[in-house]
C-alpha cells in the first residue's frame, strides 16, 4: 500500500496555513482543554472531511519541541498544528524529565513526534514503525532536525519474532495512529509486518542500557512487554504507555511483579484497583521512584 494512494484519494489540494489556521493555531495552543476550542478548530478545518484541501507546512513542537513536517490531512498532524504538540502531557514530561545520557525506545512512532523530541533531550533513540509511508515520514522529520542519534526500524514489536497481519484503517482514515495487531480499526485491509522482541532486539545491537520506552501500539502493549521481560529485569527502564483496554491488566500484572509502580504524568501515584486510569500511564521501577514517591507508596500499603 503506497503513501501516495492515500494523500490523493478523495482530496483537492495541499496548501500553506492562511490567516485562519494562524489564527486556529494561537486560539488551540492558548486554550487547549476548554469547552468548545476543538470543536472550532474542526469547525475551521475538519481533518476528517476527506473531499477538503488541507495544509503542509513546517512548525516547531511546543514548548521547546524540533520541526516537523505536518499534514493536516492526518489527525495526529492536525493535532501538532493546531496544539503544538501531538500529546501535551507526554511532551512536558520528556522536557522535565529526560536525562541527556539516556538510551530510548519509541515503540508505535507513526510519523516521529517523540522519536524526534527524544532525539532532542536524549542520547539516542530507536523508533519502531511498521507502516512504511509512516516509517519514511518519521526518517524526512529525523532529516530536517539532523538527528543523527534517531535509529528508525520499520518493524512491529511483539512478543515473538517473525511476521503478522496488522489491522489497517479504513483508505479514507484520517487517523493512521489506529494500526493494531489486536484488533480490527476502522478498514478491511492488512498489512504483513515483520516482527521482532525488544529483548531479541537489545541483544542484537548490544545495548548496555535502556532508560525509557514509550510504549503506543493500540492494544499490543502487554504482547511488546512479554518480549521484553529480559530487558526490563537488565535495564530497569521507565515506561510510559497508553492505557488501552486490552492491554491494561496484563501490563499491570506484569509490570508490578517486576516492582513497578504506576503514576500518572503529574506523578501522582495510582493505585492498581482504581476505577479508572489517565489516558497516558508512568510507570517506575521501585529504585527510580523519589523519596517523596517511596513515601506515598508505603503509606498507600
């Protein structure tokens, strides 16, 4: 399946941003989360009306993001033009808590937006992407900052190696982010993708550390995990994952029973039997917690 097929299907023609999206993007980076701004900025420019035009541009992440391409056309795309950031609450916790020195992961990258801000903060940064046209878009924006230190596999990872189908959106999808090879997204169409483990991985390339990982993968959370039981024992890496349904206990399961404990991205402390958790979850190996953590912990014991 070719990226091109997608970008003309059903669409007029790119542009550059006019006074109106300029606008958009100064109302949705000073209000975000108030009632009513994201139903203005989709009244301004729907990213998933197919038969509209849409905006190509270069923007800077914000705050103190790199460039990057963006296609409005793409939801994740219109979410860094509109807002600044593809996700505000992960993004501040890499500037607040990133380590120059460390080794990450960037595991379900679409296009690169973290793969990028890490390769800003960070040491060095592998970013795993199955879909090639996504892959490609992350290497032009690796390419516009210079990241030399940003590795791009075009490879999902899972809890054995080989090869899988991966559930497809639909053609006329805005939202690419919804890949899965657990569930069904909004198409018909798969894709065969190879696969690899994290632990298979980390020992290929002779990694000696691995400080993070951002874990994305619509539902296959817990399956990257299982392939990566070796490298959380060695590495003790911080995780931040999306909370997906079917994922959620078996992650919790796994990661507590390696002494993790689980916060969300203002480090507050979850406990493991609430009702429900943030969207974005942290979790920190017990010896990585701070002694204010610690604190919490044994006092919610």
């Amino acid at each position: 399946m070719a990226y091109g097929a997608y970008v003309t299907s059903k669409t007029r023609s790119a542009r550059s941003p006019n006074v109106l999206h300029l606008f958009g993007r100064s109302v949705g980076l000073r209000f975000q989360g108030m009632p009513g701004v994201d139903r203005f900025l989709r009244l301004l420019h729907n990213p998933d009306r197919r038969d509209s035009s849409w905006v190509e541009t270069i923007a800077q992440g914000l705050p103190a993001g790199p460039s990057y391409h963006l296609c409005t056309r793409w939801y994740t795309e219109w979410t860094a033009w509109f807002y600044g950031s593809q996700d505000k609450a992960i993004h501040s916790w890499i500037i607040r808590r990133a380590q120059r020195e460390w080794v990450t992961f960037d595991i379900g990258m679409n296009y690169g937006y973290f793969a990028c801000l890490l390769a800003k903060y960070t040491a060095s940064v592998h970013g795993f992407e199955p879909i090639p046209w996504l892959a490609a878009r992350a290497q032009a924006n690796a390419d516009l900052n210079g990241f030399s230190n940003l590795f791009i596999v075009q490879t999902a990872l899972s809890s054995q190696t080989g090869t899988a189908m991966l559930n497809l959106p639909a053609e006329d999808d805005a939202n690419w982010g919804t890949s899965s090879l657990v569930h069904r997204s909004s198409g018909s169409a798969t894709l065969a993708v190879k696969l690899d483990t994290v632990d298979a991985y980390a020992d290929r390339h002779h990694l000696d550390r691995l400080d993070f990982i951002k874990l994305d993968v619509e539902g296959a959370e817990e399956m990257v995990l299982v392939g990566a039981i070796n490298t959380l024992k060695r590495f003790r890496p911080i995780v931040i994952f999306e909370n997906n349904t079917e994922s959620l206990i078996g992650i919790v399961r796994l990661l507590a029973a390696l002494n993790y404990f689980f916060f969300d991205l203002n480090d507050n402390r979850l406990a493991v039997k609430a009702p429900s958790w943030p969207h974005d979850v942290l979790a920190l190996p017990s010896e990585k917690c701070d002694q204010e953590q610690h604190s919490t912990i044994r006092q919610s014991q």
